[in-house]
C-alpha cells in the first residue's frame, strides 16, 4: 500500500499521539516544558531516527492537518488573553508586538542577508517567519516556570498577536519573493487585506457561536457537550472560512474570535476550557513531532558558520534588545527584563508556513531559496526550543524571577497595605476582591487584581491558590475570611494561612481550626502601646519595607553548618543584625558562641539592602 495511505496513516497518528502523551508526563515530572520531549520524540521516529515517519508518511495531507491543529492552539491561547489580564499587563506588552515585533523582523534579515548572503526579499521572508514565538512554545514553558503575572501575561499575549503578524506578513513577503515587481503600496494593501479578512471572519464566527451558546436551546442534557463541541467547531470554521478568502487569514480569525468569546458572558465556559485545554495538548503533541520528524540535519548543516551565526544573533542580540528596549521604564525588575529575553522560543507558525513556502518555491525552481528557508527556520526553532525552552526553569532561577505567590482575599485598605509592603519586598501578590470599584481602585495603585468572590473555590484556583505558599485572608468580614481559611486548608494545602479577625470574639474560633489568626483590635492595641512604650521601634517599623527590613530565613548554605554566630557576622554586611534564631520550635537572641546548624531559622533586622545580602549569604537562591 503507498506511503500515506488511510491504512498506514492510522497506526501513525496513533503513535504521534502516544508519543506526545509521554511527553506530557515526562515534562510534568521533570518540570521541563513538554515542547523539548516533544522535539526529541519526533527527531527520534523520523528520517534522522528509526525512519517511522517521512514526508511521504502523510501524503499531501499534512499542511491541512497542521493548519488547522494550529487553529484549535491559537485559539485556546486567545481565548485565555481576558480584558482583565490584559489590564494587569503593563504598558511594554503593546510595545513587544510592535517595536519588539520590527526589531525582530528588521534584525533577523539583516543577519541572514550578511551572514547567509542571500538576497534581501528572501531576507526578510527568514525574519518575517521568525517574529513568532507563539502559544506553542510559550504555554507549556509557563506551566513550569510560574513567574510573575504580568511576565506570564505579556509573553502570552507577544505570543498570540506575533503568531497572527508572523503568518500574515510571510504570505505577503513570500509574494514580494516570487513576483517579478512588487511595490511598497501593493505590500501594504495585501497586508492589511488579509489581516481585514481574518479580523472580519473573527468577529462574525465569534458573534454567531456566541448566539448559539446564549440564546438556542442545547438540550439540558446534553448542553455542556454541546457548548464545547459548537466552540470548536466555530474555531475550525473562522480558520477554514477566512483562509478560503486569503492565504494564512485563517491565523488572525481564530486569534480575534478567541479573544471574542473569551471575554463574552458564555454558558459552561469552565467546561469549554477545560475540553480546549485537553484537545491542544493532543494537537500540540501531533504537530511538533510531526514537524520535527521532517527535520533533515543536511539542511542544517548546509548552512553551515553563517546558520550558526543567525541562531546566536537571534537569541542572544535581537531578541534581548527587542525585549529591553520594550520594558524601559516599565515596573519590571532587571531579572525579569533578561529572563523575558532569554525566553523567546520560536514555534509552530514558522516551521509550518516555512514547509509549505519551501514547496512553493521548489516547484518555481527556486532550490536554493527554499532550502536556506527551511534550514535557517527550522535551526533557530530548534536551538530556542532546545536551550531556551529547555532551561528556562534554570534560567528562572538563576535570575530569582520565581517569586511566593501570596494571595490576599480583600482589596481594602488593609489588603492593598499589606500587598504594597510584600511586592515592595518582591514577592507575587495577587489581590482577590468582588467590588468593582475596589478592583478598579486597586488596579490603579499598580496591585494584580482577580476579580471574584475569594469565598469561591473556582475564584481562588483561577487567581493562583494552586502555586500559592501564602493565603492571607484580609477582608472586613469574619465570616468571609474563616470560610477562604478553611478552603485555602482544605482544597489548596496553603503553606501558611493567615486570617484578619475584625471581632476580637471571633479569635478562639479560627485558631481552633489552625488558622494564624490576627484581631485587628488587639493589632490596634499594640501598636498605640508601641507608640506609648517604644517611640523610636514604632516610627522604624512604620517605615519598614522603604529603608528597613526583616527577614527570616532558613539557613541552607552548607558551609554556614558549625559555625558560629560570632563567625558569621564578621561576613556580614554593615547594617543588619542577626535578631533571633530559631530551632525545634525555640527562638532566642543568640549568644556569641551559638553554633549554626543546616535548617535554622535566622531573623535579619537593619538596612533593606543589608537584609538581602544577609539572605543570599545564608540562604543561595532564595
């Protein structure tokens, strides 16, 4: 029977699924995106492995199976990219997908006309294809590397919108490659044409699907199956629709119906995301290792020093200064700034679009093209795959970009004072309030804010309390903040729960179930006490979080392990003081000869600097 056949298609497909499917348990165990399993895998079974699968494999069946597993993945990451995440996104997420998208285009071909010498239109169609990260790549690296919102949700949008460029401006430079003479007005118009055309088909598709699910009875019965199946198949029809009208505006008409409906007031919306979720890791798996088995390593190595040079370029000058100049004079942190430049793997736009240009440009007898296409295409995504997606988690590390999630259930004053004083500090607070004009109040002071009701199982989970190490339950309801205890207990295993007590009454009853329990009345009490008793420490520690700081932190550092206290200040930076250190449950002021051991608590007090380097000192990477 021939290659490709029904048949011999089945058991193949079987396998890529099988494949992808251990490729999510073993990025789950090992906390590595799923993305560099998946490579593996599809270089291991094609014609650089056992030779299970080659082009012939799929027949002429692939760029369809492809476009539209594409589809089904662009969706599910527009339809994640909420007006309110967005909100919390600061200012350099629209500067990424547009001065960050030009540097990346621009900079791209300039190395490949210089270091490939090739000519410039086939130049900027290699650079017009590399803009895109996407989705693909990005998602499974955030599901293990749980950086601050609004890194996550400025890498989630890049991904999504550049997707949409990156298709669209390939197909229209692919044109300026093969037509005798383009003109600069002619590539404009095209541009915005099929950006028009995916954009208007988005909204239509999105308006009816969104009719359908509001307004047309779905069979009690059966009506969440039915909501997920109808969102999908909206999804397959913007891309299959739009495309019929013009080439890759299938791209811009799933990413635009996404947003659409993932912002509408939909039906079962938990189930619709919970189905998409399951049904992209499925295409996600299918596609990158069918892709990737078609990788020839002479097509690579072909290129030879010039290829090389592109690949470092890319990931180590453009990518950065596109990222750096974008988050100048934003609220990110240098770690942060750096590990989004040194996180920027390319996906599956470029490697799919890049396949069925080469094809295209092989039957125009342009081998040449079409062959640097490939190989500079395909190299760059699979060095950023491998490196950048391989070791973002150390990279994360390395640049302490994984802070403590903290929630805190209660945007009010108390709530926003203490949040102000935690980021300060740098941890990851998100705040949880259901009051409009507390969210809006809360956004404006620069706070993350998950609107909901924090009392709500689904609210918590959706604003983190699965990565959350603190719970802190701050509203001025007793009620309330005993019941987002016990969830954060019993539904989220919270490392520490801490819960306001607005009725000094009520105390007895959240620590009998465990809860760190703080009365505002007696907090009260002892602070004008403070004020009374201990002038100086109450004005210092009013001011704590600006010019001081405390901190206690578990002693790690091994070569700390039998030396005293008296020996550890001398290493000690000017300004901060060793407080207390704690042991089995005993703290104490230390004396001069106390000997550390491995898993000691220690409490710096001084100078906020200080304390930091203290903590490094005593605890690496903390």
């Amino acid at each position: 029977m021939a290659a490709g056949s029904g048949a011999s298609l089945v058991p193949i497909v079987a396998a890529i699924i099988g494949l992808g499917v251990g490729a999510q348990v073993l990025a789950d165990r090992f906390q590595v995106p799923s993305v560099l399993f998946l490579i593996f895998a599809g270089i291991l079974v094609g014609p650089e492995g056992l030779q299970v699968i080659t082009a012939e494999s799929f027949g002429g069946a692939l760029s369809a199976i492809v476009g539209l597993s594409v589809a089904i993945i662009v969706f599910e990451g527009a339809f994640h990219l909420t007006i309110e995440k967005l909100r919390e996104a600061p200012s350099a997420t629209i500067k990424l997908i547009t001065l960050g998208a030009v540097i990346a285009l621009v900079g791209t071909a300039v190395v490949v006309r210089f270091a490939l010498n090739q000519p410039w239109d086939v130049s900027m169609l290699v650079g017009s294809l590399l803009v895109a990260t996407g989705p693909t790549v990005i998602t499974p690296i955030l599901e293990v590397v749980p950086v601050r919102d609004r890194v996550a949700i400025a890498l989630e949008t890049e991904g999504v919108v550049n997707d949409v460029t990156a298709a669209i401006l390939a197909v229209v430079t692919f044109e300026v490659v093969v037509l005798e003479d383009p003109t600069v007005n002619k590539v404009i118009t095209d541009f915005a044409r099929r950006l028009g055309i995916g954009v208007f088909v988005g909204i239509v598709v999105a308006g009816v699907v969104w009719y359908l699910l509001r307004y047309v009875d779905l069979s009690p019965a059966n009506a969440p199956q039915n909501a997920r199946l109808i969102t999908l198949a909206g999804a397959l029809v913007a891309f299959g629709g739009a495309n019929t009208l013009a080439t890759e505006a299938g791209i811009a008409a799933v990413a635009t119906s996404g947003i659409l409906l993932g912002n509408a007031d939909l039906p079962y919306k938990d189930d619709i995301e919970a189905f998409k979720g399951d049904i992209t890791l499925l295409v996600l798996s299918f596609v990158f290792i069918a892709l990737a088995a078609l990788l020839e390593f002479e097509d690579l190595l072909a290129l030879g020093l010039g290829g090389l040079a592109v690949v470092v370029a890319v990931a180590v000058l453009i990518r950065p200064v596109g990222v750096l100049l974008s988050t100048t004079g934003d609220r990110y942190t240098v770690g942060e700034r750096f590990f989004m430049s040194a996180v920027g793997p390319r996906g599956i736009i470029p490697a799919s679009v890049a396949t069925l240009f080469a094809v295209q440009l092989q039957n125009a007898g342009m081998n040449a093209a079409a062959n640097v296409l490939v190989g500079t295409v395909f190299l760059v995504i699979l060095a950023t795959v491998v490196f950048e997606g391989g070791f973002a988690r150390h990279i994360a590390e390395y640049l302490d970009v994984i802070p403590m999630r903290v929630l805190v259930i209660g945007g009010g004053k108390v709530g926003r004072a203490l949040a102000e004083r935690l980021e300060d500090r740098g941890e990851n607070v998100v705040i949880i309030e259901k009051t409009t004009e507390m969210v809006e109040l809360a956004r404006n002071e620069g706070f993350t804010v998950h609107k909901g009701d924090g009392t709500d199982t689904e609210v918590l989970r959706k604003a983190g309390a699965d990565n959350a190490k603190i719970v802190v339950a701050a509203t001025g309801d007793d009620d309330a903040n005993l019941l987002v205890s016990q969830l954060a207990d019993s539904k989220f295993d919270a490392e520490t729960i801490i819960a306001r007590a607005n009725n000094p009454d009520n105390v007895d009853a959240f620590e009998d179930l465990g809860v760190r329990t703080i009365s505002s009345s007696m907090a009260t009490a002892w602070a004008i006490d403070n004020v009374i008793e201990r002038p100086a420490l109450s004005n210092w520690m009013t001011e704590l979080g600006r010019s001081g700081d405390v901190q206690e932190i578990e002693v790690t550092a091994e070569d700390l392990v039998g030396k005293t206290i008296e020996e550890l200040d001398t290493e000690l930076p000017n300004g901060v003081l060793i407080a207390l250190v704690g042991r089995d449950g005993d703290t104490e002021v230390p004396e001069e000869d106390f000997t550390l051991q491995h898993g000691d608590h220690i409490t710096f007090l001084g100078r906020k600097e200080a304390v930091r380097q203290a903590i490094s000192r005593c605890h690496p990477r903390a």
